[in-house]
C-alpha cells in the first residue's frame, strides 16, 4: 500500500475487511473503494501462546429413560430441552401389538397429558421406534399377553386384569429399605410377602410341607438353641 502512495494514490481510497476466519489463520482482503475490486489479500496465521485454558463447566446429566405402557391420563415427559433441573427424563412407550414382539414402541416428543387425541401415532407427540429397538424395551422375557408397568429401568410391577398391582421385581433402592421382591401389593415395604437384598424373607402366612432346617431363631414361644428347642 505504501508503493501506492508513492504513485499518487492516497491509501484513504481503500479499506480492508476480514474475508475468512479460522482457528488457525485469517484473511485479509484489500479493494478499491471507488471499483470496489479486490486489490490485494494477505494471510495471517494465529499464534497462541501454548498455555492451557480454564476448565469448562460440568455438562447437564443425561436424560433418564423410563419405560411405561401406553395409558391415557399419565403426564409422559420428554426434559431433553431442560438445562436446570438435575433430574431429567424422557418416556419411552410401550402398545399392545399384533406383531411378532406383540409391542410397538415410541419415544416421547414433548412433555404432555397423555389422552386418545395425542396417542402413540401422532407424530407431534411421539416417534416410532425401530422393530429392534423395541426388542430391546420389551426384553425377551415379557411375554405378549404380559401385564407389566415398567416405572423405571430398573423396576417392574406385575398388574392383575383390573391393573391393580400384585407383585413387583426392584433394583431402585439399596439399605434397609431394598426389597428386591415383593407380592400382595404396591407398597413393597408393606407387602405381605416381600424379599430384601440381604436374603430375609418376611410372610404373613407360611405353609411349609417336607423338611424345614432352622439352625437359630424362634418359632412361637420357643428358640432354638443348638438342636433343641427351649422354653422362653
């Protein structure tokens, strides 16, 4: 640009903009103001100084995924558009079918109140899933006649034909309360029959026919101590 000057044109009569900017270089390109042509381009390369930058903020913990059969009149969610919740969800359905798996499956688009109009097939409101994906919801041992409520993936409730809950298998809680199997209702610490992770056994009424071998504990007003029972 100095040469130009020397020729008897003023360098005001041009300007420079930015034509491509990338991490590593960027380009700057010259032109006449009058012709508005390009009269010359340079390449910058950038340079960095080699240190490390600040450490970037935790990311947002993934989506939980529930997986429930298709009712109307439940809240399905679908949080994927949340950022400041620690607990977010998205529901995948389950609907009786007449296919080899006896189930189609379907994601959640949006959080919703579930009703006939905004059912699985209303593409606004749910996306079908592939016929191997489903397979892998369903899992192979829930049979097609199946009455299950799937609350989480780690939790499954059996139902009679009034959708009532008779029994239940649980992986959601650990301690005291971890009753990993449990019948006779929905409440699992209430359950008249009901099995913690610790192996105990708790029942309302038992009726026990052949050998029964008890090494300590008590039956009525008698313990057993050693091979005997004694008197309390």
């Amino acid at each position: 640009m100095e040469h130009e000057e020397e020729r008897g044109v003023p360098v005001s009569d041009y300007e420079f903009e930015v034509a491509d900017n990338y991490y590593d270089y960027f380009v700057v390109s010259y032109f006449d103001k009058a012709s508005k042509k390009t009269v010359a381009e340079i390449t910058v390369l950038r340079t960095y100084d080699g240190s490390a930058g600040k450490p970037g903020e935790n990311g947002v913990l993934g989506c939980v995924i529930r997986r429930l059969e298709w009712k109307s009149g439940i809240q399905y969610r679908n949080d994927e558009g949340l950022k400041t919740v620690n607990t977010r969800y998205i529901d995948a359905v389950l609907v009786r079918a007449k296919n080899a798996l006896g189930w189609r499956g379907y994601k959640c688009l949006q959080t919703h109140v579930s009703t006939n109009d905004n059912a699985p097939g209303n593409t606004g409101y749910w996306e079908e899933f592939p016929t191997n994906t489903v397979g892998i919801l369903v899992s192979l041992i829930i049979a097609r006649d199946a009455k299950l409520d799937f609350l989480s993936s780690n939790e499954i409730r059996i139902l009679d034909a009034n959708d009532k809950v008779t029994a239940g298998v649980s992986g959601s809680v650990s301690g005291d309360a971890s009753i990993r199997f449990y019948a006779g209702s929905a409440e699992p610490q209430n359950a008249p029959f009901r099995v913690n992770e610790k192996g105990e056994l708790y029942s309302s009424k038992i009726h026990a026919e052949g050998e029964v071998v008890a090494t300590s504990g008590r039956i009525g007003g008698m313990e057993i101590i050693g091979n005997t029972l004694q008197g309390l």
